[in-house]
C-alpha cells in the first residue's frame, strides 16, 4: 500500500510525519550522523527562526501551528541515540 500527503508519498514513517505535520526532525532534533559546531549552530539558528515563526502564527488563531510548535519544541530537547551513545566515556560510565 502507498501513502500519499498532500500529494506527495510518503516512504517510511518518519517522512509520513514529516509531510502531515510539515516539521523537518532532522533540523529540530539534529542529524543521526556527524555535524561539525558550525553546522550544529546554523541548524539551531534556523530552528529558533522556524519555531518563532510558528510560535507567531500560533498566536495569531493557527491551531495547527500550535501544535507543530508543541511537536517541534520538544524535538528539540531530545538527543539522537547515536550521538549520545558516541558521547558516552567507555567504562566510566558517564556522559562526556
């Protein structure tokens, strides 16, 4: 079975969710590979921008942008099991 949003089909359940709701995971929750600080703080920029964006559209009466900000911000506070598990010290058993 094929899965269409808006128009578009969608291949898997994360680009599902990424076209209903029209939040990109990666830019709020980070890439599952490397990024360099340079890269980390552009997306984080664009991302601050992005959910201001919404947050006003949401204020403005938008309901759906209110709940992609709700979605959205709390992708942001979420750590990608590889970059957590990267920045674990072996051994010790804490965090780096």
């Amino acid at each position: 079975m094929r899965t269409f949003v808006a128009g578009q089909e969608a291949h898997g359940d994360i680009e599902f969710a990424e076209l209903a709701l029209g939040i990109d995971i990666d830019l709020f929750r980070g890439p599952l590979e490397f990024e360099t600080d340079g890269e980390r703080a552009a997306r984080e920029d664009a991302a601050r921008d992005i959910l201001a964006d919404l947050r006003g559209e949401a204020e403005a009466g938008d309901e759906i942008a209110g709940w992609d900000v709700l979605y959205a911000d709390a992708l942001t506070r979420t750590v990608p099991f590889l970059r957590s598990a990267r920045d674990y010290r072996s051994g010790t058993g804490e965090a780096a």
